[in-house]
C-alpha cells in the first residue's frame, strides 16, 4: 500500500499517461488508495498519431497488444551492404501514439483527476515530474520527418522492415531512411539525421522522394499522413531535481539511439510496483544499466567524432549480432557474450581514442 499521501503527475505525455494508467489499475484493486492526480494539457501526439517502435519483451505486452503492426525481420543497408536480422521472441512494433494516449486516459478517466492547468507544487505528497527537460547546447539531436505514404503498385517487402539504410545524401550529418512496410504499397518513410543542427522540411523530404525513386522505382504516392520529430542524443539533467522525474525528464531516453518507450514503460512499470508494495519513494532509477549508459557515452562521442564511419559501425554491430541479441541489446537486456561482440565488432582505435573525451564530458557534467 502506498499510504495516504497524495500522488501528483505532472506532465500529459508518453511517461505521465503511461503512469497514470499503471496507478488507475492499481487503484482499481485497492494497492493504491491515495488520491492521483494528472497536470497539463494532453500531448499532441495524443490526438496527432505518431510511430513508437520497440522490440517486444516482457513487460510491453500491452503496448504490444495494441500496436498497428509487428515485424519478425528487420535490416540495416549501407553502400557496402545489408544484413537482415529475425527474431522470433523479440519481434519490432510499431504503436500509435494517439491509441496509446488515448487509451491510457480511457483507462485513468474516473480514478484519476485531470487538470489542463500548469502544475503548482503542493508541499505534501509525490510528485513524478514528465515535463520536457532543456537540452544542452551543441547536443547530438536524432531529427527526422516521415510520411506514411501509399504507392501506386506493391514495391514494399512487408515481413522486413528497414531500421536504417544508409544509402542517401550524407553531407549533413549521419543520415538514414528508417522505412515501416504496412503492407506491399503503404508504408512510414523516415528521413532522420543524426547531427547538431536540424533541417528544413525541404531537405527530409527531397531525401525521401529521391530515395523512393532510387530504390523502389516510385515516382508518384499518396501522403496518408505526416510526422515529425527531435530527439536529444544526450544525458539530460531533471527538470526539478527535487521532483521524481520521469519520462525523458527521468533519463529514459537511450541517448545513442533516442529509443524511449520501452524505457519509460519499464520505469513506470517499477514505480507502480514500488508504491502497491508500500515502499518509499525518494529517487526513480534510472532504467538503463551502468554499463549501457557507459558505452552509449563512448559510442556518441565516437559519432560526433567520426560520423562518417557510422554506417560502417552500424553495420558490424548488426553483423556481428543475431536478431534476438540486437532486440536484448536496444532493450536493455544485454549480457555479457552480447557485450563481448559488440565490442569486438567495433573499431578499436575509435573507440579507444574516445573513451577518455567520453569520461572527461561526464565528469564536466558532474
Ligand atoms: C515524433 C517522435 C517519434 C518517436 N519515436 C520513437 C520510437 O519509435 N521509439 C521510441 O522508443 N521512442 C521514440 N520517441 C522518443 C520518446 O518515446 C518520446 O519522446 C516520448 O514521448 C517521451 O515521453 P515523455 O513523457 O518523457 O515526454 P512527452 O511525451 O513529450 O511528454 C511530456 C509532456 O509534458 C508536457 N509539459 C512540458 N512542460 C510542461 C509544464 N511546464 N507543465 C505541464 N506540462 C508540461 C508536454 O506538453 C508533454 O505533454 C519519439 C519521439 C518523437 C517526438
């Protein structure tokens, strides 16, 4: 039991929505009956739909249950080559934004009070806070802009999706065309780009109409629908670090690949726990292990440092991992043989050169 003292979440997003509907049913089996509370206006991406992609596991079985679409197989392409990669107990999903948001209130409406308004700090209670935390200056950003389109004939493989092909123009960053296949001729096409400065819609979408004509042979579709999107590639600090930060403001955002709802889903799915149990909560861990958040650390500055030697590092890390431990891997669930190839797979004199400019920014972080 979490006791009596009032349960506030501030911020209507991924983390505070997913919150509230972990608490919602926990309050309707009696483990919580203090009062909960949800402050700020609902996400956009609630009522605008965007993909949220994860490789199933465990604790996403709901987000899996309603996703729009799975895959067992998936790829990554360079100029030099392509390894497609399947796993049967860890397949892609692509989610809904806007089912997912809106299921989450559906489920809270009735348990938990909802206010449009900016939060007011109360001196009783907890407060996780989901607000959007700042952004260093000269941070690494995942930006990118996608159109779900429909093509005029099948052109689409849909049992494999592409995660990243890197064959388009890669003067301004790091940049990949991430590519859903729903079916033969609909898909979600990404032109997204690692680097410090984002692009006009201009550039994303010139990368994708180029890339549909090179590769599939498509010169005319249909745009069923748009979505947009930045993603810092780095340690965030909270936005109040005398609040329960949660969400993107809790750290759950992978920084080396901008990866965040699994994250999130298992950092609410340990909060619910701990509260139904009737522990105390001062501090929310951080979902991602020591050891991932170390190597993401090393693997950025690697980027920033060489970023012209990122699809050949993406491509031996997939090479050198099966499907099944790729999923582990971007997951959070890695162990250690996992560990000892990706290192092998990586190019040492990079990799070794970058460790102490890694070590050095964290401790400027302090
Ligand atoms: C377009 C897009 C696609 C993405 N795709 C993926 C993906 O495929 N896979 C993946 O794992 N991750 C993905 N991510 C990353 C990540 O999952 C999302 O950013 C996720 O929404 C983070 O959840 P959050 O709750 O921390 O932040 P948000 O969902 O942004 O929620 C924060 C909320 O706080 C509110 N807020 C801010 N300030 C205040 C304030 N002062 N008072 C009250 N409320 C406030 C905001 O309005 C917002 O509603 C994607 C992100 C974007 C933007």
């Amino acid at each position: 039991m979490s006791g009596q003292a009032q349960i506030s979440i501030w911020g209507a997003g991924c983390a505070g929505l997913s919150l509230a509907r972990k608490l919602s049913a926990q309050i309707s089996s009696g483990d919580i009956k203090a009062p909960v509370s949800l402050h700020g206006p609902l996400s956009p991406a609630a009522t605008d739909s965007h993909i949220w992609g994860f490789w199933q596991t465990d604790w996403l079985s709901e987000p899996a249950s309603l996703s729009k679409q799975s895959w067992k197989s998936w790829q990554i392409i360079t100029q030099q080559g392509r390894v497609t990669q399947t796993s049967q107990s860890h397949p892609y999903h692509a989610l809904d934004s806007a089912i997912w948001l809106q299921d989450c209130a559906d489920r809270s409406e009735g348990k938990i009070s909802r206010s449009e308004d900016a939060p007011a700090r109360s001196k009783q209670g907890l407060i996780f806070d989901s607000r959007t935390p700042e952004v260093p200056e000269n941070s690494l950003l995942q930006h990118f802009t996608g159109i779900e389109i429909k093509v005029p004939r099948p052109v689409f493989d849909a049992s494999v999706l592409t995660l990243m092909d890197f064959r388009c123009d890669q003067s301004r960053g790091i940049h990949f065309i991430y590519l859903l296949p729903f079916s033969e001729d609909t898909a979600l096409v990404e032109s997204t780009l690692f680097s410090e400065q984002t692009e006009d819609r201009a550039f994303y979408m010139a990368a994708i109409e180029r890339y549909l004509r090179e590769v599939y042979q498509v010169e005319t579709y249909e745009i069923i629908r748009e979505e947009t999107g930045c993603i810092p590639m780095n340690f965030l600090k909270p936005c109040d670090p005398a609040l329960l930060a949660i969400g993107a403001n809790g750290g759950c955002v992978r920084p080396s690949s901008g990866y965040a709802f699994a994250f999130i889903q298992k950092q609410v799915q340990w909060i619910s726990q701990q509260l139904a149990s009737g522990h105390v909560l001062d501090k929310i861990q951080t979902p991602h292990r020591r050891l991932d958040s170390w190597l993401d650390r090393v693997f950025l500055s690697v980027l920033k440092a060489h970023p012209e030697a990122a699809p050949e590092i993406f491509l031996s890390m997939a090479k050198a991992l099966t499907g099944d431990e790729l999923a582990k891997f971007m997951s959070g669930l890695a162990h250690l043989p996992i560990y000892v190839k990706l290192i092998s797979a990586m190019p040492k004199k990079m990799f070794i050169n970058q460790i102490l400019p890694a070590q050095r920014q964290k401790w400027q972080e302090g």
